[in-house]
C-alpha cells in the first residue's frame, strides 16, 4: 500500500504543490494522478511558493493553524464574510481582531 510507512503528514499549498511536480515532472513523466493534481494547482494556484511560504507563516504567527492558513493562501478570499467561512476548519472561534489582521494579510498579497 502507497504511504503505509509514512511517518508524519504535512500540508502544503497549492503553490508548493505545482512546485514538487513541476520537479517531479522534469525528473520524468507523471503518473495519471499526479497529472491531475497538477493541472488543478497549475490553474489555481494563485502565488508563487515563496510568497505562499511566506504569507503562511505570517497568518501562523497570527494564530491560525498551519492547516487554517494553508486553506487561507489557498482561496485567498475576497472578503471578511469568505474569510470566516475559509476560517471554519480552525474548530475553533476566531477572534474579530484576528481575522481583520489576516484579511489585511490576504491583502497585502493580492496585489503583490
């Protein structure tokens, strides 16, 4: 079984994504799956992996969990309401305060 001897998950955006195929890619050709997920992040991915890795871990230290931020870099939503919404996989109440702060965040890379 594929992954049976995995020790640890870990998220990553869909930025990074696009990266590790872009890289498996050049290394050969991809599976059927593989291709998939790489069209899909190829088409919605919406920074560069840099910039993801950062804003990521600017809306950490925020507060939010790696998952939450991910989610967020991922939709990089237009507004307070999509925010909250994105922000529902935290289980946890956000605070008002929280949630401006990384909306100005979200913001802040839109434009970049």
């Amino acid at each position: 079984m594929i992954g049976k001897n995995g020790s640890e998950s870990q998220v990553v955006s869909l930025p990074e994504v696009l990266e590790i195929l872009e890289a498996r890619k050049k290394a050969g050709e991809l599976g059927y799956e593989q291709q998939l997920a790489y069209d899909y992040a190829k088409k919605f991915a919406k920074l560069d992996e840099g910039k993801s890795k950062k804003m990521r871990k600017e809306l950490e230290e925020l507060g939010l969990s790696a998952k939450g931020a991910t989610k967020v870099v991922d939709i990089m939503p237009l507004d307070i309401t999509q925010l909250k919404q994105v922000l529902i996989i935290e289980k946890k109440t956000v605070e008002d305060d929280v949630v401006t702060k990384a909306l100005a965040v979200v913001e802040s890379y839109r434009g970049k």
